[in-house]
C-alpha cells in the first residue's frame, strides 16, 4: 500500500481538516466528523447527507451555497454512527425543517433513521429520501434494494436548489424524490480498492478481467468477465450494454432529454473518462435521446479504484430549472457567484488574519479554538466495579465487565481476518467493529458498572457512536436490549445468560425491522444465523440443567455451525445481500465473527 498518510486512524481527520483549510467558508465539526457550511440559513430547508468517507468529493465537496449545509463522514466504507447524524441536525437546525439525502445502504439508514428520530424527538423537522438508482442490482427476494451511488450528487443539486429557492420541506423533498424516481446509474471496475485501515485489495480480479456491475464500495459486481479489445470497439461496446440496461430500466422514449454523468472512481485518468463519454453520448445519440447536459469527473469515486459509473437523469422543464440553478460548492459550480454568507465568512478571515498578522489557513484555526473554548463540556463521571470477578454457577458484574473487556480484545486482534471474510460486503466488517470497541476500551472507566444490565447499556452507547456503517445500530441495539433485559442483575445464571442473548438478537431484529421494514431472522444470512442459534443452545442448555461453561460451550458450538451453515444460503438480508446468488459458498461475516468471539469467549470464561 502507497498512500500519502500519517495513520489509518487519522486519515479521514487530516482529510477533512484540509478540505476546510482549502475552503474557509467551510468547518469541520471535529468531534462529531461533520463537514458544514459556517453560517447556517435557518429561513431555508437545510439539507445534510453523508456516508463512508473514500467517495470524495462526495459528500463534503458538495457543502455550499445550492447544495449540502453539511456532510456527515463516517470512516471509510462506513456509515456514520446516529449520534453523529443526530449532531450534524441540530448543527444545521432550520425554522423550515431538514431533508436527509440518505444512500441506500443497509448502515446509513439505520444511522439516518434513528438520528431523525432523536431529533424529532428535540422537536427538529426532519424528512428523509432514499436514493437507489444503481440498476446493477436488481429488485427481488434476494437483495435489500438497489444501492446509492452517483446519482446521489443529482439529487443533492436539485433538492439544494429547491431550498435555495425559498421552497417549504414537502417540496423540497418532491423534487428529490422526483430526481431519485428518474436517475438510474450503473458502473463498471478494472481493478479493487485498497481502504488505508485493510492496506490490501478489497476483491482479487485479474489484470484481464473486469467487474461489470461494481457497487462504490467495491462491492463484486453482477459478474466477472474478460476483458477482450481484439474487437477495436471495447468503450462501444461496454457503453451500448450500460446504456441499453439504462434507457431500458428508466423506459426512456425518443426524443426525450437527459443529463448524462460520467463519473470515475478515482483511479481513472480523465482522458479515458472522455472517451467512455464520446462512447456513451454516440449510444445515446443513435438512439434518438437528447442529452440536455453532460457531466464528466470524479464525483462519487471508491477510493482509489480503476473504473468508471454512468449515469442518466431524466429530465423535464421542473428539474431543468432545478439542475442549472446557480451552485457553488468544492466540487461542483456554475451559474453564480459566490454565496454571500461564503464571501462573508472569507472576509472575516482575511480581517483576523491581518489583524494578527498571520495567515488566512492560521486564521481559520485561531477563530476555531476561540469557539472551541466557548464550549463547556461535561465530563463523563467514573464508574469503578465493585468486589472480585467471580464464575461458578453465576457469573458476578466484575467478571461480566472482565468478559467484555475480553471481547473487545477478541474483535480488535481479528480485526483484519473479520474484514478478510466480509468478501460479498463492503470488506470493511473488521475495521468497522473494532473502531468501536477500540473506543470502549478507551472509555472503559466512564462505563456505568453498578449491575450487569447498566454497564452493557452504558457500552451500548460507545458502539452505537463509534462502530461504523451498520454496525452500530446493530451491535449497539443488541448490547441495549441485552442490558434491558439484566436491568438490576449484579449476578447472572445461565438462564439468565439465555435471556439475555435472546434479548440481543431481539434487539438487531427490531433494528432491522424499523428501518426496513423486516428484521433479519435465521437464513437470511446475517449475524443473527450464529446469535440466535447460540442463544436458543444456551436457552436449552439450562432448561436441560447444564452447568454454567456446558452451555456456554454449547452456545458457542451452535453459533459456529450457524455461521458454517451460512455458506449454502443466498441472502437476502444484511451485508451481502445486495448480490444474492454470488453469496453462496462464502460465510456470512457478521455470522463467521459471533462465532469467533463466542468460541474465544467460552475459553476464557473457564479459565476465571
């Protein structure tokens, strides 16, 4: 791996730090990783998105005047967690409301959903779309929806307009929604990508070969195939298949007008971004359908992956207005100057910066820490465990707190074997879950340890702010219901241990199912295939009069078969269920680790 880098923990820092140095009209919200225009609006609806950083210029290239108030960036690949969602809405809180433009992937709509219910509960209006117009995934039992990718930066641009325009939340989310049901797109990659956390490819292709269909993450695409130039036509070729998918897909007719976004994934030279666009635009062309305007760049990108997507919006008279409406952003303008509150902000620092004699970029860090040293922050209070750990037919609160001190150390070491099995995912599963538990142990003392049920919700509040993408809706909701359920125990049976894994796997399913509408249940190849064979093994277990480490041992085998016998289901849910059929033969990843961190689990309980 050859990046320029200082750690692969501070990489979307530093990243985000000088995409606001570059642009003093900007901030960075260090502490919640929002990306935010520095003077918010409040007469207008704000608009806030974000996602996994690696997609750059999205989503912070798109914070300004026409487009985002803010960006919320998530570690690479991973969704950011709800909390900071829930803190990028009250940073760009609006009399009017605030739409979330949230991608249709799995993590970001549960962090989105659960942000906007937080708010809405601080009486913040909030709205939401989904965007999903990534064709190569189709609509069946087997996937979760197709993905949001490029099209995302269309409907950022129509539905900032519409703010711009002094247009009520309702229709500003019309026009979103209106761009979400007429943009389709569809991509195509030469090689992986290599997130700085993994330092090694996502997938393995072949130099000759290509992956036709490949989602933003890396994610495999709808096959693999050689790639063959004996033709001379290979950019015509591969166009006339992408857009034929497309025109067929939107049912667009002759004589229609289209925007057409030729995006890169952020290893493509531009010359060749050109090429695919004289390709596709000649498709198109012979085709009878009118491209209104043409869009060519590196705009949703996968880090460093070689390849390129292709997107097509339909338009008419509404969203011709909408798309050439003035814009001022990093990454994206025309058709105006400057945002006045921009220019403001950029006078300002000028004046501190000749007023002190400094530089504007020095300027931008002095206003910085003035602010910051206006804030009060409340320090969280410790909470020390009482007595001497103790196992035997009970285990006590000091040796529950050891046992999850333990598997926080069992998710940090697989950290890179957890992502090497995330291979029909994001490839981000171990990064995404040991980020949070890393941050558990570093907040260990400020984790409530007055009974069982307390200090697994306590914990329940670190994973659900810091383990990325889905994972923090998802093994936080497992940790709070699981602590709910202990509320008052300082001891627990192995009864009471199957209560409280059931309580767990309650949890994830509720957080499925308020999201999407149905919670993950056994056999749709998630997490839940080893958690809830584990905890009815433990449940049967005691019931049968076992002791303690026998049905903790039995509870770890059945989670283990359960995430073995993943291997010959085709999901339908959860991280690889956007590529149905390719998943068989591989174990689902949330599945693989339960059953590596409760095998590990067993061996250190018998030994307290």
């Amino acid at each position: 791996m050859k990046k320029i880098i200082n750690t692969p923990e501070s990489f979307v820092y530093d990243m985000c730090h000088g995409i606001a140095k570059a642009h003093p009209e900007l901030e960075f919200v260090e502490k919640y990783k929002v990306v935010k225009k520095k003077e918010i609006n409040a007469d207008k609806v704000t608009l806030i998105s974000g996602g996994g950083s690696g997609h750059e210029p999205a989503h912070a290239g798109f914070v300004g005047k026409g487009m985002l108030d803010a960006a919320v960036c998530g570690d690479v690949f991973a969704s950011p967690s709800q909390i900071q969602v829930y803190n990028a809405l009250k940073l760009t809180k609006s009399d009017k409301g605030t739409l979330m433009i949230v991608k249709n992937y799995s993590g970001d709509v549960m962090n989105f959903n659960n942000a906007g219910a937080l708010a809405a509960e601080d009486g913040i209006k909030v709205e939401a779309v989904y965007v999903n117009d990534d064709i190569a995934v189709k609509d069946s039992l087997y996937t979760v929806g197709r993905r949001g990718v490029a099209g995302t930066i269309l409907v950022h641009k129509c539905a900032g307009a519409a703010a711009e325009m002094g247009k009520d939340l309702a229709e500003v989310k019309r026009v979103a929604q209106k761009v979400i049901d007429n943009v389709r797109s569809f991509g195509f990659a030469f090689t992986s990508c290599t997130p700085p956390a993994k330092g090694t490819p996502i997938f393995d292709i072949g130099d000759d070969e290509m992956e036709f269909g490949v989602g933003i993450h890396g994610e495999p695409g709808r096959k693999t195939e050689k790639i063959d130039y004996s033709s001379g036509t290979f950019a015509d070729d591969i166009a006339k298949r992408i857009v034929d998918d497309l025109v067929e897909d939107l049912k667009l007719a002759k004589g229609e007008e289209v925007l057409l976004l030729i995006n890169g994934f952020g290893a493509s030279p531009l010359q060749e971004l050109y090429l695919l666009n004289n390709s596709v635009s000649n498709v198109l062309e012979s085709q009878e359908i009118s491209i209104y305007k043409t869009i060519v760049g590196d705009f949703m990108t996968s880090i460093d992956m070689n390849g390129a997507s292709v997107t097509i919006l339909r338009l008419d008279e509404e969203l011709k207005q909408h798309l050439d409406y003035p814009v001022q952003s990093p990454a994206l303008t025309w058709g105006g100057a400057m945002d006045e509150t921009a220019s403001a902000a950029v006078e300002a620092i000028n004046a501190i910066a000749k007023a002190l004699n400094i530089t504007p970029s020095a300027a931008v860090q002095t206003k910085k820490a003035q602010a910051q040293s206006q804030e009060i922050e409340q320090e969280d209070a410790v909470y020390e465990v009482q007595g001497q750990a103790i196992v035997g037919e009970t285990i006590n609160t000091a040796a529950f707190v050891k046992i999850i001190d333990k598997m926080a150390d069992i998710i940090i070491e697989n950290e890179v074997p957890f992502c090497d099995a995330d291979k029909m995912g994001d490839g981000d599963f171990g990064m995404s879950i040991a980020k949070g538990f890393r941050q558990l142990k570093k907040d260990w003392a400020s984790r409530k340890k007055g009974d069982i049920g307390q200090f697994l919700v306590s914990c329940s509040e670190i994973i659900m702010e810091y383990c990325g993408g889905a994972s923090g809706p998802i093994w936080g909701s497992a940790f709070r219901w699981a602590g709910k359920a202990m509320e008052g125990k300082t001891e627990i049976t192995l009864a009471d241990l199957g209560e409280l894994l059931q309580a767990a796997n309650t949890g994830v399913y509720e957080t499925g199912k308020r999201s999407f509408g149905k919670g993950a249940v056994v056999g749709d190849k998630t997490l839940v295939d080893a958690l809830k064979p584990c905890a009815d093994a433990v449940v049967a277990a005691a019931k049968a009069g076992d002791k303690l480490l026998v049905g903790i041992e039995k509870g770890a085998k059945a989670a283990v078969a359960g995430a073995e016998a993943t291997k010959e289901v085709v999901a339908k849910l959860g991280r690889a269920g956007t590529v149905g059929e390719k998943s068989i033969g591989y174990p689902d990843a949330g599945a693989y680790g339960v059953g590596v961190i409760f095998t590990e689990l067993a061996k250190y309980i018998a030994t307290l």
